[in-house]
C-alpha cells in the first residue's frame, strides 16, 4: 500500500492530466493526499482541487492555508498518510500506469526506488542520464540521480527540508546514512518542463553548490557543465 503526495501551489490547471494517471495505475493499493498550500483559506486552487475527491474515495484535499513552502507542505502531509511508503507526485507530471506495480516489486529490498523518465512540454523527447537499478553505491555529486515524481520511499524516512532544492537534499542525506537506492530502468513519468516548473525556477543551480558543501561533498564542475552532462540526447 501506498500514499501518494501531490503538493500544490502552482500547476492546478494540469491536476486533471496527473490524478488521471494516478487513477489508472494497474497497482490499486494507494492513496492520494493532495496538498493545497501557500494560498489564503478556502482559495479558488483549494475549491477546483477538492472537486476531483468525487472521482475516487481514494483521494483527499486538504487546505494547507497556514504552511508556505513546499518541503514544509510535504512533512505536514505525512501526517495525513495512512500507508508505510510515500510516492512523490508533482502536479504537472504523469505516470505511466506500470509504474506503482513495477515499483512494488522493489520495496522490500530498498528504502528510495525511482524509474527513468522522459521530458516533455518546452523541451521534448530528452532522457536524463541518471543511474538504474542498484545505484547505492553511486557518487550523488556527479547528479541528482533520483527523478522527484518517480520516488517511492519509507515512510519513516521522509523528511524534508525547506530550500529550494528538497529532493536533491534528502537524497543525499539519506546516502549519508547507507541507505539502499534502486531505479527501474523503464520510462515510467513523464516529467514537463515548463516556465513555471520546477527545473525552471531561478536561482535553484545556484543552491546545488553550497547544498554539497553543507554536507561535505566537493562539487568540482561548474553547474553550466553540469546540466549539460545530465542530458542524454538521444531522441525518444
């Protein structure tokens, strides 16, 4: 069984296309917990987002009017999960709907399994080259090797922090304690990049370089060459 997170604050015109794939996923044991934060009580987001928990009794709506922060909307909704494992999923993403049950197969071996993905929207039919299947062992320096709305973790070990940058951040720290990493080699989420996605925001590579520092890691390619390197270009 499964939780699935959906944090909220923009990106609500794209709610139908992403909870559509949660809805169609071949593994039925989930639940989806959405997260509406960073707006004023009883906002016009929360309103159009509390109509979709008519399509499944599944799904659940919650108003985080008094959080801001997406890493501080993703801890208050581990409060409201009822499973021991929690799946990211960003609003304007999709997933394939292979993916829960390819990933279950996973979970009792691993405590963070992700999947490849393939970017769509501004750019199109790019792969990221991250690493697949066992990747423990692998230098989280060299990239964030973990697609956020690909990740399946335990539940006791989710714990964000609120920087710009919260997923690349629990990766690492999880690293730092030995935990065990895994991603299925398939293309289970398509990831959109767009002007307002993630991927875009401002001043997020700037935050890569002090972010390793904190933890002790030497990071010793500028970020310009380091973007360029996680691209695989092969066309899909």
């Amino acid at each position: 069984m499964i939780s699935i997170l959906m944090p909220i604050y923009n990106g609500i015109e794209f709610l139908n296309e992403s909870l559509t794939s949660v809805l169609a996923q071949s593994f039925p044991g989930w639940e989806l917990i959405i997260g509406i934060n960073g707006h004023p009580q009883g906002s016009e987001v929360f309103c159009k987002a509390k109509q979709f928990e008519n399509m499944d009794k599944r799904i659940k709506v919650y108003d985080l009017y008094t959080i801001k922060g997406k890493a501080n909307a993703l801890n208050k909704m581990i409060e409201f999960c009822n499973y021991d494992h929690v799946a990211l999923l960003d609003v304007d993403d999709i997933w394939h709907y292979k993916k829960l049950e390819a990933q279950t197969k996973f979970l009792h071996s691993y405590d963070v399994v992700g999947s490849n993905c393939i970017w769509f929207g501004d750019i199109e039919n790019v792969v990221p080259k991250i690493p697949v299947y066992d990747f423990s062992n692998f230098n989280f320096a060299e990239v964030n090797p973990i697609i956020n709305s690909s990740s399946v973790i335990r539940k006791e070990l989710a714990r964000w922090n609120e920087n710009g940058i919260e997923d690349y951040d629990l990766w690492i720290r999880l690293r730092k304690l030995n935990k065990k990493f895994y991603n299925c080699p398939e293309i289970f989420v398509k990831h959109r990049i767009h002007k307002q996605s993630a991927f875009n925001s401002k001043g997020n590579n700037d935050k890569v370089k002090p972010l390793l520092a904190l933890h002790g890691i030497k990071k010793e390619k500028n970020i310009n060459t380091f973007m360029k390197e996680i691209i695989n270009v092969r066309k899909m």
